[in-house]
C-alpha cells in the first residue's frame, strides 16, 4: 500500500497510509474506534474505494475485472459486523460460499458450530455467526486465498471462544491483517500497528 | 344458484378469449412470482410504481409514433431498468432513484401525449388492465418469461442467495455483482410491463409481490420461498380466476383481493410451527416487524 487515502464523503478516514506486508506475515492493526482500521481493510478488498494511492496485493491491482475477480479470490474476509441479510441464508450456504464447502464444514465443526449449517444466519447468535464466517474464511484458504483480512474476527466470542478463534487465525499458512482490540490476539502477530486519524505508525514491542 | 353457476362456468370455460386469459395466468404464475422474491429480496418495492409508469411513457411513445404500444412500454421499462441499476449499491440509492424515474416519466408520458394530441384514455387503460383481450404477443411474452426466469434463478441460485443475503458478502465470494444486477433490474423491469396487460399497472402485486410476501414467510431459504412463491402465484391465479368468472366480476381486483388474502392468512400462522428450529425472541420480534 502507498499512499493510501480513502473517505467516507468529504471525512477523510485514512489519510496517505504506507504499508508493506511481507508474505506470510502476519500484522494486527490495532487504534481507537473510528480511526480508519476498518476501512482500510475493506479498502484492500475493494468494498471501499480510495481517492488516492495504490493497493496491490500479491504485486497485482485492481485495474481490470480479471485483477479483481483475482484479488477476492486471493484474500479471505472475516467481517466486522457480519450483515444480517434481508433474505434467510442458511449457515451452510454461507460456508459453501467460500468455495471449499469440505475444508469450511471441517473448520466450522472445530470451532462448535458444525451442527447449525441448516440454520439460517439470522437465527444464530453473535458469536456463533462470527464463528461460521470464521470456518467460512479457513476454507476460502483452502481454496486458494493467500492473504486473510480480519476485522475484530474475536469481538464477539466468550474468552475460550477468542482463545480458539486466535489458534485456528493463527495457524493458517497465509499472510494475516487483523483488526482487533483483543491484546492476546495482537501479540500473537508478528508486527502491531496502531492507527490514528487515518494515519498508521509501527508498535515498538 | 349453484349448478346454474357452474354450468355458466363450463361455459365460459369453452370460450377462446377464456381459455387464452387463463393459460396467460397460467404462464405468469410461474414466472412472475419468482421476479416478486426478488423484488422483495432487494427491497426494491418502488420499483413496480415507477415501471408502471415508464411504461406509461412506452405506451405513450407508441401511439405518438404508430408503433405497437405494448412493444414500446417493454423496451422502455427494460431500459430504465438498466439505466438506474449503477444506483443499486445501497438499497436508499435505489429507491430514491426510483422516486425520481417515476415522476419524470409520468411527467413525460403526460407531456408527451399532450404535445402528440393523442386520446390519452387509450394509454391510460393499461392501468386497469383487460385480461379477456390478451393477444398472442403477450402470450408470447408471459410464457417466454415463464421459462426464462425460472432457468436464470435455477442457474445462478447459489449467486442470487449471497447477493439477496448481502452484497459485499456476494461480492467477496466471486459473485459478478454488477451484471448480476442490472439483469435482475432489467428482467423485473420486464416482468412488471408483461404483466401489466393481465392485471393492469394498478394491480401488478397480485402476480409478482404478494405471493413473494406469503412465500418469505414459509421458506427457510432462497430456493423454498421461490418455490412457495410459484406454488402459491399458480393457486391464487387458478382460483381467483375462476371466482371472477363464475361471479362475472372483473379478474384484476379479484386476483389481487385472492392473493392479498393468503398473505394475511400465512402471517396469522405462528411463526413456530413454520420454523423448525425456533429463533430466539429478539429475531422473531424483527421478523415480524418487518
């Protein structure tokens, strides 16, 4: 990332970030509510549009549909607040959408919320929907992603649930962004920045 | 009263223009229910009024320029659809845009048939509809969308239940979102001009929403609401049109008064004995206020 500067309207939430995020490694962006940690990270994943700077991801952009269809392919998403939809899905259906339905099925079942796939997501819990969308995330890994982009994946999970959800984040073999304010999480990464105003620094550790 | 009543519909039933209503209903049932979930499922309510009224505009072209007029509110209401679906990223976006494609086209329409100095009551009783004088084109044109509707939902079913689930969650899985869109918009668009001449542009929800409404209740994902959709658009088209005729009174209103009366009785059944799995109290307050 260079340069980076998006906004909602004429706010301005992330203002000229600089970020080079080795492959493999695995970085927790922490900072205060409303500090642009969000939408930086849906920025990557094209869901929010920058007004300045470039993205790459695996040294590809964005330009053309193929860049794009790519780079959802490549990066795995754990939302912040999963959307409760307009239309039932069943939890199944949100688990196959990863596009390695056994591999998510496997990881849902890990994470105790294997046996709610023929539930609809509106009926689930909290913590059990960021579970699901947990499992839905370890198989878009096993379908190829690369690098997965987490936002507060721990926020709404009991304390053994946020110790399990950081074992099964952390022992992916892929590159990880996390957006927590869980401490036991971030100290598990390698790098922790904080972020301020749109603006990120580095975490002396 | 009762054998004198139904011979009369036997009858009836003989009768071409009765014959030919019914089949279109038919045909419609099938497919229109399924454009109601989605219309539904995009909440894009709105979107009926204002195609109602490009249509009117269609229509309005149509007799200003001596081309068939019904021809004319498709090709209008299949451009609007296309034209206001970059609006369709947030679902505020999209009924605003409606608001104001509405207004300018019956603005237009109006304007239009003024300038031309045509009898505008013609374009104006397509909003009552007149079933008994449906033509072979608008057979065509209901029993194409019976085929192609049902086809395009089973083909992208997967893709359309992220989509009406959430967007940004369809977008992350790979779904083309964009395309995806603008032909639902278009072939709502579409659905909602070809059923204008069965029912009129008044009473359009009787087709596609309301048995949408009924089947949201029922089914527990995309696929069985689409099928409680049909299943319900082909009981209350067959029955609702067979009151009409055996009671000689006019098939719209009758149609519409049919299906709003399963949507109130299926929201008078429990929501518990629906669902197998009960939802906790704070979601079935939601549900049901919605």
């Amino acid at each position: 990332m260079r340069g980076v500067t998006c906004g909602h309207g004429r706010v301005v939430a992330v203002d000229g970030v600089d970020l080079e995020v080795a492959a493999g490694e695995r970085v927790a962006l922490t900072g205060t509510n409303g500090s642009g940690k969000s939408t930086l990270l849906r920025t990557v994943l094209g869901l929010h549009r920058h007004t300045a700077g470039t993205v790459l991801v695996g040294g590809r952009g964005t330009a053309s549909a193929a860049d794009r269809a790519w780079r959802r392919r490549a990066c795995a998403w754990v939302p912040q607040k999963p959307a409760v939809g307009r239309f039932p899905l069943l939890a199944g259906e949100l688990l196959d959408s990863g596009g390695a339905p056994e591999r998510a099925a496997e990881a849902a079942r890990a994470l105790g919320v294997g046996a709610l796939r023929r539930r609809p997501l509106d009926t689930l819990s909290g913590g059990q929907l960021q579970r699901m969308y947990l499992a839905r995330a370890i198989g878009c890994v096993a379908a190829g992603a690369g690098v997965l982009l987490a936002d507060e994946p721990t926020a709404a999970l009991d304390f053994a649930g946020q110790e399990e959800a950081a074992e099964a984040l952390m022992a992916l073999p892929v590159t990880v962004v996390v957006v927590t304010h869980d401490r036991a999480l971030a100290e598990r990464c390698d790098r922790v920045l904080d972020m301020a105003a749109g603006r990120l620094r580095e975490v002396a550790r | 009263m009762n054998v004198l009543a139904t011979a009369d519909l036997g009858l009836m039933l003989q009768l071409v223009p009765v014959q030919r209503a019914g089949f279109a209903l038919l045909l419609a049932a099938v497919g229109l229910p399924i454009v109601g979930v989605v219309i539904v499922g995009l909440d894009i309510m709105p979107v009926r009024f204002a195609m109602m009224h490009v249509a009117l505009l269609g229509v309005a072209v149509g007799l200003l320029t001596g081309l068939d007029p019904m021809l004319c509110a498709l090709v209008a209401c299949a451009l609007a659809g296309a034209g206001v679906a970059p609006l369709a990223r947030t679902p505020d976006g999209l009924s605003g845009a409606m608001g104001l494609l509405m207004s300018m086209a019956i603005a237009a329409a109006l304007l239009v048939l003024s300038v031309s100095g045509v009898n505008a009551s013609g374009a104006f009783a397509l909003l009552w509809g007149s079933i008994l004088s449906v033509g072979g084109a608008d057979l065509v044109v209901v029993g194409v969308l019976a085929v192609v509707v049902p086809a395009l939902f089973w083909w992208r079913r997967r893709d359309l239940a992220l989509l009406l689930y959430d967007r940004e969650l369809a977008q992350c899985s790979g779904v083309r979102v964009g395309p995806l869109t603008v032909v639902l918009l278009v072939l709502v668009a579409v659905a909602v001009a070809g059923a204008i001449k069965l029912t009129g542009a008044l009473l359009v929800d009787a087709l596609t929403l309301l048995p949408a409404l009924a089947a949201r209740r029922l089914g527990k994902r995309l696929t069985t609401i689409a099928l409680w959709a049909v299943a319900i658009g082909v009981a209350v088209n067959v029955t609702g049109f067979l009151i009409a005729l055996w009671l000689d009174w006019p098939p719209g209103p009758v149609l519409v008064l049919t299906a709003g009366a399963v949507v109130l009785a299926v929201h008078l059944i429990p929501e518990r004995s629906i669902t197998s799995c009960p939802p906790p109290a704070p979601a079935a307050a939601s549900s049901s206020s919605r």
